[in-house]
C-alpha cells in the first residue's frame, strides 16, 4: 500500500504540472490523468498498465475499508479524478493531523521543560554538592563534583552559569594543589589557572564586573602559589601576571563601592610584588617593595585593628616583612628607620596574634620580630647591641615554644638556626666565659637544625646551616685551649667542606665563594697549632679555598672584598715561604 501511495502522489505531482502545460491541448481529465501515469511509469521504469492496475487496486482497497483515513480517501478521490472530493478528504486529514501536531508537540514541550528543571536540579544539586566538599576539605571530591556540574551547563545556552562553575572549579584545584605532593600540585595549580582564564571568557568588565574582578583576584592567587615552586625567570613571570590580575582587580574592587574587598586585594598585590622583589635586581627588588609598603599601608586604612583586628594583625606582620626586606638594600641611616618601623609593626601584631588565639601565627611573627631585632642590631654598638640580640634570643625561644620539632619540623628548624645566629652575634660582645657559652648554645642549636635540614629533604638549608656551624665552631675556637682548638677546627673544617657539596660555583656562585672563604679562614686558624709539615699543607689549602673565592669576587664584581682577600693570601704565602726557608 506504500507504494501505491507514492505512486499516487507522484501522478498527482505531474498531474498538476502537465495541468498548465498542456492547457491548450485541452485534455479532459481522464486524459490528462492518463498522460501522468504514463509520466510515472516510465520515470519508475514499469509498464503503464502495471501501474494502472496498482492503482485500481488501492482506491478499491480503500472504498471497501469504512476505517480508511482520510488522507488514503484523499489519494482515492484523485485517482479517481474526483478533485472536490479529494480536497475535502485531504482538508479533514490536515485538520486530524494538526490536531495531533498541537497535542505531540504541548506533550514534547512538557517534556523538555521536564528535561530542563531536571538539569537545572541536577546542577544546583551537583553545585551544591561541590561547594559542601570544599567547605568538609574534600577538594579532589569537589573538583569532580563541579565537573559533572559542567556536563549539564552548556556554555552556549548558560555562559554566566558556565563561567560560575570553571569559577567554582578553579578555587577546588587550587585548595587541592595545596594539601597535594609531588608533581600533582603543579598540575593542579595549572588547571586552575586554565579554569579561571575560561571563566574570564565570560565574565567580562563591562558586562558582569563583580565576577570579572573576583575571578581576576582568584587568578592572581593561583599564580602566585604556583610562583612559589617555580624557577627563577618563571617566577619572576608567574608573579608578574599575578599582579597585573591583582590591579585589574582593583579598578572594580574600590575602597568606596567594596572597602573589604578593595582592601584584601591590597594586601594580596603587596604580596605578589615582595615576591616579585625577591628575584629582582637591586634598583628594581627597591622599587617593588616600595610599592608594596604602599600597598599594606592601603590596606591598614581599611583593616583597623578595631573592625579587622585578625587582618589587621596579618597586614601588620605583612607590612613588617616588606619594611624588613627594604632595610636590606637601603643605606645605614635609611636602613635603621626601616627596621625601626619593622620592629614596631612586628610589635603591634603580635598584641593581637597572642599564642592563646593564634599560636602557629603568634610564633611566626616573634621568629620574624627576632630576626628584625638582629637586622637593627647591626647598626648599634655595645650595649645597645646586646639588648637587641638579647631580646631577638627571647622571641626566638618563645617561637619554639610552639614550633615545635614534632608539631612543626621545619619551622623548628628554621627558628634553631636563626636562633644559632642570634646568639652567635650576641657572643661578639660578650666577655670570654659568657662568650663561651653563647657559642656553646649556638652551635647546639645549629646541631638541631641538622636534624631537619638534611642533605637529602633540604639541601640548601643543609649547606647554610653546616656553614654556620662552620663558623661558630670556629668562633668558639679562639678561647679554647690547644687541644680543644683543634678538635673544634677540625669539625669547622669538615662542615664547610660538607656545605661545598651543595654550594657549587655552578648553582650557587655568591654562597660557594663565601664558603670557600670560610673555610680558607679555619685553615688558617687550624695550621697555626699544626707541625711544620701539616702546617705547610694546611697554609697551602687556605690559599686554595680563598683563590677559589676570587673567581667569583673578581675586581670588577667586588674590588673591596677582593682586594682585602689578595692582600691575605699574600700574608699567607709569606707565612709558607719563612716555613720552607727554616
């Protein structure tokens, strides 16, 4: 019956076609019917009578039917050229079928509206879902949670919702990247960054502002944790874009429309730019945390120790450290004002950071106020200086109060080795018995510190912790008698050479040289209590190590340390030429 129905509308089609060509043959319909089926007949490649017979046999298939449709009454009508009928017939069948069109069609838009309501539930649960496991620490979980939100979030038809979820999806791999190890944290970082970027398609300036600058904020973060692991000239880079993102921020983020917000991103820029300053040259480290100060000190207008006192206390030791970092490249006086300023901010916040409240942060800003307190006392004198290295040796013990080795490994060994320093300096103006023992205590601590910083976990802090040790064991060396004297030597010796095997002129040039210097001066000090021969040797390695130090304190990099260092290895042949000469 099919094919009898295309057939049928076939001959029509031509039917109506020769209709108007053959207008002036004037054809009665029979014959024009006719005509159609032979059109037909031949175009399917059939006899005219076969086909005439298909024909005859449906319009009389569908006359004995009482249930036949309209649309098949229709095609009957035609072939039997009855057309009025045919149109009558036809008419009915439109209307029947438009009539189911209108109730398939209400049913399909139901069903799509369902299908809606159901991905806009599945996404908000899955939203929901990713936000409450970021809140619970799960952050792999909410990773995938808010990709299987995307799966349902089409950015075509939803951009903003889109963009919200890559948003959402970027601060999970960021807080994963940081309870992470190994290469997955890098990794991790990296798809935040991308997923922040993303959302950035979307959520411009000019349309959606708010998003745009809280998104720009959250890429900077992410940039400058990844800064923190990468190497010097991508650092440099990753913090660079850090706080370009950290400025644009701000154009949205204003002290009068956002003043939190506004004044946290302060903060986050001033960080960027101290980071930025770190692998910076000396003109350029100045200038950047200048701008940081400038920054914090924004910041401080906002967070006031009477609405914020946390953030407060946070900007204060923040702005301490950058007024710190300053004082080191600035000038004697200049130099003082600055870690005077460090000092009093350093001071301020730990009347908030109180070790009940917030003991980790506490102990953190007392290491910080300590080493502060040794950078001031570089420019004082006598008991001026002693009072400064003193009260540097209380906040360090306090620091270790709560850093722990158990609870806090490495920050206890850090604070035992800035610690070994404080008391190191202190015993330079001490008398001979309170000397001894700050440099007992000193070298102790440095032995801790050991305990942690192993060559194989850390180390570069290894190698700087076994040369200043080095150079304790060394101080402590001076006031011992000969045979005590010798032994200290012979371990100074021993852990400067230990230090060499991280410190190379390859990696590290400026901390290789000075080592080499070190260790230069403990030869020297050991040969003077050696034999002749053992003292020729000794002499003559001396020379070795501080020849060594020169290739990198050349006369055009450094003409006073290399001309005073010339000067000593002239003493020091001399000494070996009268010992050959005896």
């Amino acid at each position: 019956m099919d094919r009898q129905r295309d057939y049928i509308r076939t001959v029509a089609d031509v039917y109506t076609e020769q209709k108007t060509q053959l207008a002036a043959l004037k054809l009665t319909d029979a014959e024009l019917f006719d005509r159609a089926l032979g059109v037909v007949a031949e175009r399917e490649g059939i006899a005219p009578a076969e086909l005439r017979s298909g024909v005859d046999l449906f319009v009389a298939a569908v006359r004995a039917d009482p249930r036949a449709d309209f649309l098949d009454k229709a095609l009957a009508d035609f072939a039997e050229q009855d057309f009025a009928g045919a149109a009558e017939n036809a008419g009915q069948a439109a209307d029947q079928a438009r009539k189911k069109r209108i109730a398939a069609e209400a049913l399909a838009r139901r069903a799509t509206d369902d299908a809606e309501r159901a991905r806009d539930r599945e996404r908000d649960a899955r939203t929901l879902q990713g936000r409450s496991l970021l809140a619970a620490g799960k952050n792999a979980e909410a990773v995938a949670a808010y990709a299987r939100a995307l799966e349902v979030t089409a950015r075509a038809y939803m951009p903003q919702e889109w963009a919200k979820l890559k948003l959402l999806r970027g601060k999970a791999l960021n807080g994963w990247a940081d309870v992470s190890v190994g290469d997955a944290i890098a990794q991790h970082r990296v798809d935040a960054i991308a997923a922040y970027r993303l959302a950035l398609e979307v959520y411009t300036r000019e349309t959606l502002a708010q998003g745009w600058a809280a998104t720009q904020n959250n890429l900077a973060n992410a940039l400058r944790a990844q800064a923190r692991a990468a190497p010097g000239g991508e650092r440099g880079r990753l913090l660079g874009e850090a706080v370009v993102a950290y400025r644009l921020a701000l154009e949205v983020y204003t002290r009068e429309t956002l003043a939190q917000g506004w004044a946290g991103t302060q903060n986050n820029l001033a960080n960027a730019l101290v980071g930025q300053a770190g692998a910076a040259p000396g003109g350029e480290r100045g200038r950047l945390l200048g701008e940081a100060v400038v920054a914090y000190r924004l910041a401080l207008e906002v967070r006031t120790r009477e609405a914020l006192p946390r953030d407060w206390a946070l900007t204060q030791n923040n702005l301490a450290t950058a007024l710190f970092d300053q004082a080191g490249a600035a000038p004697g006086v200049e130099r003082t004002r600055l870690l005077g300023e460090a000092v009093v901010a350093y001071r301020v916040a730990v009347e908030v950071r109180t070790r009940v409240s917030l003991p980790q942060d506490w102990a953190m800003t007392q290491n910080n106020l300590a080493l502060a307190l040794v950078g001031q006392s570089g420019a004082a004198s006598g008991v001026e200086r002693g009072r400064l290295l003193g009260e540097a040796v209380v906040a360090y013990r306090l620091a270790l109060e709560v850093r722990t080795r158990e609870s806090l490994p490495q920050d206890w060994a850090g604070t035992q080795n800035n610690l070994a320093n404080a008391l190191s300096a202190q015993s330079g103006a001490a008398p001979g018995v309170e000397r001894g023992r700050l440099l007992g205590e000193a070298v102790v601590a440095y032995r801790q510190a050991l305990e942690v910083y192993t060559r194989e976990a850390l180390p570069r802090d290894w190698a700087g912790t076994q040369n200043n040790l080095a150079v304790a064991l060394r101080a402590q060396a001076k006031a011992a008698n000969r045979e005590d004297r010798g032994r200290l030597l012979s371990e100074a010796v021993f852990a400067h050479r230990l230090a060499l095997e991280v410190y190379t002129r390859e990696t590290l040039p400026q901390g290789w040289a000075k080592t080499q210097n070190n260790l230069a001066l403990a030869l020297h000090m050991y040969a003077a209590d050696a034999v002749a021969e053992q003292r020729q040797i000794l002499l003559k390695n001396a020379v070795v190590a501080m020849r060594c130090a020169l290739q990198v304190w050349t006369a055009q990099d450094a003409p006073r340390l290399h001309g005073t260092r010339l000067q000593w290895i002239k003493s020091v042949e001399d000494e070996i030429r009268k010992l050959k000469s005896r």
